[in-house]
C-alpha cells in the first residue's frame, strides 16, 4: 500500500512542481496566459473559434507530466523525420500535430474558405486586386525589421507573413520554415486578426481625410455565372504556374469556391464550410496551441515575434490605405481610400471595418461589398506571399 501510494505521488505533477520549482513557475504563467485567451474568446468574441482551441492547447501541453505532445520529434529536418517514430512514442497530440506537420490543416481550411467566399466584388472591380497586393507591403516589412533584430531568414519570413492576416497561411509557412516558433506565431496571427477593430481605426483616420472617407462608390457591375465559375479556374492555373508552392492554399482555395459557384455540388459546398471546417478548426487550433509550452514560449524571442506581429498589422493596413489615397488621385474621387485597408486578408471583419469608419462620417455611405474586393484580394495576396517565401526559403 505505502509503495502505490510513493508511485502515486511519483507520478503526480505536484511531484514535478516540487521538484522543478522555477519551472512549474513558468507553467502558472502559462495557465495565466490561457485565462487570458479564454477571456478574449468568450468576454470579448475575439475569434472564438481558433481561440479557444488554441488555449485548451496549450493548457493540455502545459500539464506536467501528461506527455500529450513531443516537440523533439518534430523539430528534425524533414529527411529526418520518422512518422513511425511518432506513432510508437507520441502522445495524442502528437497525433492531431501530424495534420499541422505535414501541411494538411491549413488546406483544408482554405477550402472551407473558399466555399464561404464571395468573389464577386473581386470580379466586378478588378482593380482592388491592386489593393490587395499593396497590403502585402506589411508582411515585407515585417520581413525586414525581424532580419534587422536578427531572426533567420527562413525564421523572419515565418513571422512576416503574421501581416497578411491570415491564419492558416502563418501555420502553413511556419511549420515548414521555422517549427519552433509555430505557437508564438500563430497566437499572435489570430489575436491580431481579433483585434483588427481596435488596431485599424486610428490608422485608418489618420491617413485619410474627412472628405476622402465619405466618398460614396458607384455600385458594381452585375457578374455572371460564368465568370463565377471560370474565375478559380484560370487563378489556379495562373498563380500555380508561377508559384507552385502556393499550390496548397490557393487550389484548395479555389476548389472549395468552386463547389459553390458551380450550382451543381450544393452538398460539396456545405460540407466545406461546416462539417469539414469545424472539425479541421478544431484539430487545427488545440494541435498549434500544444506547440506553446512553457520552455519554448516564454523567452525573449516570444516577445520580439508579437512586436513584429503587430508592426506587420500596422504596415499592411497603411500599404493599402496609401495605395487607395493613389488610386482615388489617379481616379478623381472614385475610389474610397478606406476599402485599402481591407486588403490585409482577414475576411470578412477588415471590409466591415472600413465599412463601420466610412459611415461615421457619411451615414449614407455604404462600403462593405466594395471593401470586400481589396479583402478577398488579400487572402489571394496572402497565399502568394506565403509562395514567394516557400519558394525562396524551404
């Protein structure tokens, strides 16, 4: 009886606490950090999706003495990498991680973006594909400063892409160019995201005048089906052929979008944007989360990384402001400069945002279907950054 009770106690985590004090200190700090998320998540409505799967993560991952998740048997190079190995020794999330490492999540939740995605505004107005693309100039920034405060190369373009506010594009990116900043990375990606209603307003004011937030937009032209269906036709073969690394994201993209411009695979479509991006969601979100445990995610570097979140975030929204000042120069006032703010990808919340400032200063004022070009234009510019930095840096 005295020895279950000694192996009992052995085994506990309270056991590792005595043990490891300064430790199990980061742990509670850890456990803060969760609470904190949760709070955001379900107080504030902060992305409640990814938020809490990605917080119950990390508190799974945060357990001692649980060994639900593994880290060193997925930082190896990749011709190191033993699956076999994973499956005889790796905890349960070890397994759900396996969607993440061999880049399988973040499609298939691009597919269930595609198939909720309105491409339509894109298709009528095909300048703010410009928009888009000039949002991108966050993540190159971004690119920039972490080589200048000494990350990698491969490392800074992983935290870079933070700015084209885009979730699975940060985890596709990361998981391959830097896996050990993954749960840094992707906390900040999707806090960010959350926060774009409180990070874009003062930049978006401050940039533009009066008188260029209350420009009233021409209505856009009717599309028809068939430039519906041919448009995620001719986008994966142009974008592939240039960028084959870009394949993942944008041909799931398009396919799932697809499904439901096409008419005819009404339940392909559903089952993407429910069922299938649920379930993915969830997988996705608590095996990212795991990669946050407390000795690879308090440090330094941590920090550095949600600094340069956040400039990302800053720089992206300006770099479609001032594209949007040029265009509405080059157009005599036909363009709002507030719908360059949406290229930043994250969809639908930055074109809802240009729409709530422009109506603060014309009532009148109806933005939303225009921002949405610029802003479904940004996972397309998202997706061709993520290429660019694959291409350059696996």
């Amino acid at each position: 009886m005295i020895d279950f009770i000694i192996n009992f106690w052995n085994s506990t985590g309270v056991k590792y606490g005595l043990d490891e004090p300064v430790v199990f200190l980061k742990y509670f700090i850890m456990y803060a950090l969760v609470c904190l998320l949760f709070y955001l998540a379900i107080k504030k409505d902060f992305e409640p999706l990814l938020l809490i799967p990605i917080a119950f993560g990390m508190l799974l991952a945060n357990l001692p003495g649980a060994n639900l998740y593994h880290s060193e048997l997925f930082l190896v190079p990749d011709e190191q990498f033993d699956i076999i190995r994973v499956f005889k020794e790796g905890g349960l999330l070890d397994m759900l991680y396996l969607g993440v490492k061999l880049g399988i999540y973040p499609s298939l939740i691009f597919m269930g973006v595609g198939a909720m995605t309105d491409f339509t505004p894109l298709i009528a107005n095909p300048k703010s594909l410009l928009l888009g693309a000039a949002a991108q100039f966050g993540v190159f920034a971004a690119f920039i400063g972490a080589l200048l405060i000494g990350f990698a190369p491969a490392a800074a373009a992983a935290i870079a892409i933070i700015g084209g506010a885009d979730g699975p594009t940060a985890i596709l990116v990361t998981k391959t160019l830097a896996p050990q900043l993954l749960g840094a990375i992707a906390i900040a990606a999707y806090s960010y995201m959350a926060l774009i209603p409180i990070i874009q307003p003062p930049f978006m004011k401050l940039l533009t005048t009066k008188k260029e937030r209350s420009i009233v937009m021409e209505t856009l032209r009717p599309v028809s089906k068939l430039e519906k269906i041919v448009f995620p036709v001719v986008v994966t073969i142009v974008v592939c052929l240039i960028l084959p690394d870009a394949a993942p994201l944008i041909g799931l993209l398009m396919l799932g979008n697809l499904f439901t411009v096409c008419g005819v695979t009404e339940r392909l479509s559903k089952t993407a944007q429910n069922e299938l991006c649920n379930i993915v969601t969830i997988m996705l979100g608590v095996s990212v989360g795991a990669t946050a445990n407390a000795e690879n995610f308090l440090t330094v570097q941590t920090l550095s990384i949600v600094f340069l979140g956040l400039a990302a975030f800053i720089f992206a929204t300006c770099g479609g402001l001032v594209f949007g000042k040029i265009m509405c120069l080059i157009t005599k006032g036909k363009i709002n400069p507030l719908i360059g703010s949406a290229g930043v990808s994250a969809v639908p919340m930055a074109a809802r945002v240009s729409q709530v400032v422009g109506q603060k200063d014309n009532p009148s004022n109806f933005l939303l279907m225009h921002a949405m070009g610029p802003n479904v234009a940004g996972v397309i510019g998202s997706a061709v950054a993520a290429g660019v930095f694959l291409a350059t840096f696996k």
